[in-house]
C-alpha cells in the first residue's frame, strides 16, 4: 500500500524537487504539469513522448519518493496517467510558487525567440541628426563639437529609457577621456553607474554596460590619477564574455592593458620578455578595429603601436633598432594612411610627432619616408621634413585649439630640433618661442619640466650655431 503522508513537490524546468530530493530530468515537470491540469488524461500522442525520453523519465523516479507515481502501459511509448492515490497527497508548486493552472501552463510554454525590447518612444528626427552628427565630428577628432551635439541629443532624448540614456552617457565618457577631462569622465561614471541599477535593463545589457564602465573607470585611474597597477586591477575584473562579443569595447580594453604593460616595462617594473606582451596588446588592440572596420579606433591603435615602438627604441628594449625602426615607420604610415582615407584626427598632431621623432633618431630623408609612403598610398607634402612640418600645422592651425596642449608642445620641439638639423635658425627659434608660450598651459609638472630641458637644449645648441 502506497504511504498516505503528503508530498512536497516543486515543479521546475530544468527538473524537480521532492522534499529534499532534486531529480534532473527535464520531461518530468512538463508531464506532470499536463497530468495535474487533466488527471483524468492519459498522454500518448505527444511529440515529448520520444520512447527513449519516456523511459529515462520513468527510470529517473525509481528510489525516490515518486516512485510509482506514472504508470504507463509501455515504459517506452505509454499511454502515461497520474495515479490518483499519488495525486491526492501532493501538494505542488511551480519555481517555489503554489501551482495554478496558469502556472503549469506557463510551464508547458515552449521558449519562443527572443523579442528586444523596445524603447520608450521614438526619439525625434532632431535629435537622431544631432547624435550622427555628434559621431561623425567624433571620427573626425572635433571632440567639443560633437561634445555640444550630444547634448543637444541628450536635452530632446527620452529621460525614462535607460538604454538612450546609457548609450548618450558613454559618447560623453569617450570624449572626456579622448579631451581628458577627467572632472567630465568622473561626472560620466558615476551616471553609468546609477544606469547600472535601473531594473529596465536586461541582463545582456547589463553585463555589457557594466564593463564599459569598468573599461572607463581603468581609464581614470591610469589617466587621471597615474595608477597603473590599480587599473591593471580593475581590467581584470572585465567580464570576458563580453569582450569576445563587443569589439569597441575590445579595442579600448586592450589599447590601455598595452599602455599600462608599457609604463611599467620603462619603468622597469617588469622584463624583457613582456615587451611582446606590450606589442601583442596593441596588435589585439588594431586587430578588432580593423575587422569591424572602425577607422578612429584603427587609427587610434595604430598610433599607440607607433609610439610605443619609439618609446621601446629609446628605452632600448628592443634588439635590433634599424629593423624595428623600419616597423615603426611602417605603423605610422599605415595610421597616417587611414587618418587620410577617413578623414579623420583632423584636430591630432600624434603622428606626425613620431614621424619627425624616428626621422630626427635614425638619421632618415624625406625622401626615404614619402618612397614607403607611396606604396600605402599616401603623398606626404614637402622637401624636407622643415617644410612638411609647416605643412602639416597650416593644416591644422583652425582647429589648434581642439589639440591637446601636450601634443602642441611636443610638435613644436621636435619641429624646432629638425630645423636645427637642417640648419634653419630662424626657424628654430620661432619654433623655441612657440614652445615656451605652450609650456605655460601644461598640467604635468613633469612633463612640463622635461620639455623645459629639450628646449633648454635646442636653444643652446641654436644659440651655438649663431655664433
């Protein structure tokens, strides 16, 4: 005689619980959420009813407190019913919750495919015009402008759809960070993070938010606050999955980890053989920008690889300096090739920076530079690195104020040092005026003091000349 004490029973869809017994099979829910709906019924013709499911479903009850509960006339095909004497002692619920009708229907539900969600309305024509032309000054390097489109996005967006709302916030991060504007990015984390919590977000979404944010939040500590090793930390923490999917997010994720590994292989933090992890981070880094075919983030990394090679060259951390200056060279054509073809880093000066840098410490021509340019396609101006200099800032000089003052200085000495080469006095002492005006605007004391010595050396050396 089967006991008459009650039973506990919990339907699940991966399985059910009886008492404090868990039995896995995914079947057994979805029969007895059809049997308790219509005791009466006796299941055959149903696709769940494969013969070897069946089977294993009625094996997996055996020595527990189920036992006995589904009787079928063939172990493998059935027909299946409920027994009745079972059926009186249980008392069932579905996930933790006294079961329904409704409940055990939703059970027998089969997962349709995933519907997105919809936002809170259609934003307007206006401010979907703002946000594409907010990005496309972004590719462009005219980060204020595109800061004010944002806003303006921002001020006609939805204030009750917390996707909008995210998506706004991590333009103005990137651009705070690309400015550094730090007092901005701080301002833009902590809204990312109060977004972080809104129960309006699906779980994808949350995942991805929350290591955009942590990329960002790294990018303050290394940037903002100079700590290496506590960015390093928090780049750890970034959910891995999602950098597999989101390729922005890879690119910027392995841009700083390479800028990270390389402060602290010049600072002599680590040894030689982290100089490939340095290079295969920024490698990673080009990697996602290329195949998903983002031309900032391409040029971006390009650059980064650039003048990390330079900086390995001076540090001499790598082993043969003609063949690396030659790959150098080549990174920095290839970046200043894309800048080209895209139009973009209108208001930057990085490349050309590195490009008189390894033209001044390896004794390189124009000539030399513009024949490996040509096989990229791309013309670089002037007879003599002088006059590409000059080319290249009446190029820029309308948009000079959008540059950060570090790169306006960091031109202007090494424009000054070629003219000194090429013997063009004049010219380098303009050039020394122009630095110590820019001087004046630099926040890193220690970077001020280190240009303040170049200069120091180039006007002593022009002074020399004049003599």
């Amino acid at each position: 005689m089967p006991s008459s004490a009650p039973l506990e029973l919990d339907l699940r869809r991966d399985g059910l619980r009886c008492g404090d017994q868990r039995i896995g099979n995914r079947l057994l829910p979805r029969l007895f959420a059809r049997l308790l709906l219509d005791p009466q019924a006796r299941l055959s013709a149903l696709p769940e009813l494969h013969r070897t499911q069946l089977w294993r479903a009625l094996r997996s009850l055996k020595d527990t407190p189920l036992e006995g509960a589904l009787q079928a006339e063939g172990a493998s095909t059935g027909p299946l019913w409920l027994v009745p004497a079972f059926q009186r002692r249980l008392h069932v619920t579905v996930e933790g919750v006294a079961a329904s009708p409704a409940r055990l229907r939703r059970l027998l539900e089969e997962p349709g495919p995933h519907t997105p969600r919809t936002g809170s309305g259609l934003p307007s024509p206006t401010s979907l015009a703002a946000l594409d032309e907010a990005d496309r000054l972004f590719d462009r390097g005219a980060y204020l402008p595109a800061r004010a489109r944002i806003e303006t996005a921002t001020a006609m967006g939805s204030q009750h759809d917390p996707a909008t709302a995210a998506a706004l916030a991590l333009r103005q991060a990137r651009i705070a960070r690309r400015l550094r504007d730090w007092q901005a990015l701080q301002a833009q984390l902590h809204a990312l993070r109060r977004l972080l919590r809104s129960p309006q977000l699906g779980d994808a979404q949350r995942r991805q938010l929350g290591a955009r944010t942590q990329v960002l939040a790294a990018w303050h500590r290394y940037g903002s606050l100079g700590q290496p090793a506590s960015a390093a930390r928090l780049l750890a923490q970034v959910d891995a999955t999602v950098l597999d999917y989101d390729p922005v997010l890879r690119c910027d994720y392995f841009n700083l980890r390479g800028m990270i590994l390389r402060s602290q292989l010049l600072a002599g933090a680590a040894g030689s053989r982290d100089v490939t992890a340095v290079l295969n981070c920024f490698g990673e880094a080009l990697r996602a920008a290329t195949l998903t075919a983002m031309p900032d983030a391409l040029q971006v990394s390009a650059a980064n690889l650039a003048n990390t090679l330079t900086q390995l060259l001076d540090a001499g951390c790598l082993a043969d300096p003609a063949q690396n200056a030659n790959l150098a060279l080549q990174w920095l054509l290839l970046s200043e090739a894309v800048c080209t073809r895209w139009e973009l880093a209108a208001s930057s000066l990085l490349n050309a920076v590195f490009l008189l840098r390894l033209a001044l410490e390896n004794t390189l021509s124009l000539k030399q530079v513009q024949q490996q340019a040509q096989s990229l396609g791309l013309t670089l101006p002037g007879r003599s690195f002088c006059e590409f200099a000059r080319e290249t800032w009446a190029q820029r000089h309308a948009v000079h104020s959008q540059i950060p003052a570090e790169q306006r200085c960091a031109f202007f000495l090494v424009w000054a040092e070629q003219a000194l080469r090429e013997r063009q006095l004049d010219e380098c002492l303009a050039q020394c005026r122009r630095v110590a005006h820019e001087l004046r605007k630099l926040l890193n004391a220690a970077l001020r003091t280190r240009y303040r010595e170049e200069l120091s050396r180039i006007q002593a050396a022009a002074r020399g000349e004049t003599r």
